[in-house]
C-alpha cells in the first residue's frame, strides 16, 4: 500500500492509496474522525483502515488520507471549512490519476461523515455513502436539501456524543426526499467509538455494500428487514 504526499489547499496531505488493477474501477475516499485526542482523528483510526480495505478487497481505487495539521499533512484545523476543501482536493488527486474511473464512493467517521457529506453535495460523480456515528447535534446538516445519492447511516444504540435521537431526526428529514434510499442501522449495545462493536460495525458495512454492488442479491431495505 504506498505511502503518498499530495498537495492540499495548506500544503502537503499526506496519504494512504491503493489503487485498484482496473483502471475502470471505482474510487472509494475514506475520512478519519475530530483530530481532537479523545476521538483518535488520524487515516490510521482502526475503523477508518477497516473500511480502506473493505472497499480495496472489493476492487476500488481507494485512498485514506490526514487532514491539515495531523500526522505530515500540513496546516491547522479549521473546523470543517478547510477540512472539506482538502477532502475535494484529495478527490481531484486521485480523479487525475484514474480518470476513467466509474463512480465515486465516500466514507466517513464521526466529524469525517459530516465532511463526506458535504462532499456529496458537491461532487455529481459520489454515487453512495457510508456515514458512520454522524452528529447532527454539534455539526450542522442542514446543507442535505436535498441529498442527492442514497447511502447507510450507521451508528450505536449507546452512543453518548450523538444520541439515537439526534441521528433520528436526520434519517427522517433524508427519508422524506425521493429518489434516494436512506438505510439506517442501530447497533445494539455500541458507544460512538464502537468498543468492542467494531466487527459489528464492519460486517454491516460489508453487507451494505455489497448489496449495493449487487454481490448479494434481493433490495437493500428488504435484506436489512430480514436481518
């Protein structure tokens, strides 16, 4: 997996890439949680590199990456605004380096899904999401208006820094848009970190995708009712 420098709106970002052998294959962007200490906000955070490999094993072209100020990436944390820019440019790099890639998917965790979701609303080519733990009590979301690609939010049933019913009140205001498909999971038991919860969290992921990949046949909502 090669270690790469790319050059952010502050300067250099630094970053993890794989790129896939099919030079259609779709991208998959992955985004670490609050750099902040408690919330352990690197590309190297145990969930962050689980979904970088679920979606390699799956043969995307797949990049994690340090915002401005962690690890080498240059800068200062910028509560959001610069965090975004330097997701879109993370996404511009790895368009030029692949540009018949088909299709485009972003994952993020905690303050990375908030940013993954505004990434959305930018980028036309994202055609699904992964939203893990959002926060719509501290982190505005009222930029979904609406959402333009269907995709999971998953997070805990015990989580203490986003309650289930902040969460709630976000899935609902996505469901009542057309034309996209809102999955919600609710695992039972996890925190906002998903201690002792992460191969749950995972294994849910994996099921999603590949429903949507159209590896596990039947609909999204139909598996989800069943399980």
């Amino acid at each position: 997996m090669p270690e790469v420098i790319f050059t952010g709106p502050e300067g250099r970002l630094e970053a993890r890439y794989q790129p896939s052998e099919d030079k259609n294959a779709p991208i998959a962007i992955i985004l670490h949680p609050h750099p902040h200490p408690q919330f352990g906000g690197t590309m190297n955070h145990p969930i962050v590199y689980k979904l970088f490999y679920m979606f390699q094993e799956r043969g995307f072209t797949t990049l994690r990456f340090n915002f401005r100020g962690v690890g080498r990436s240059q800068g200062e944390f910028d509560h959001g605004a610069g965090e975004l820019s330097d997701a879109a440019a993370a996404l511009d790099w790895i368009q030029t380096l692949h540009p018949d890639s088909t299709g485009c998917w972003v994952a993020g965790f905690s303050f990375g899904s908030w940013i993954g979701m505004q990434l959305l609303m930018r980028r036309p080519e994202i055609e699904g999401y992964i939203s893990i733990a959002p926060q719509p009590n501290v982190y505005d979301f009222a930029f979904l208006a609406p959402c333009p690609s269907s995709g999971l939010i998953i997070h805990g049933e015990d989580d203490r820094v986003s309650r289930p019913e902040h969460v709630q009140t976000l899935v609902d205001k996505l469901r009542s848009q057309k034309g996209i498909t809102t999955t919600q999971i609710t695992l039972p038991g996890a925190n906002h970190f998903f201690s002792d919860h992460q191969d749950e969290l995972l294994d849910e992921c994996q099921i999603y995708l590949d429903k949507r990949l159209g590896l596990i046949e039947g609909g999204i909502e139909e598996t989800m009712l069943l399980r």
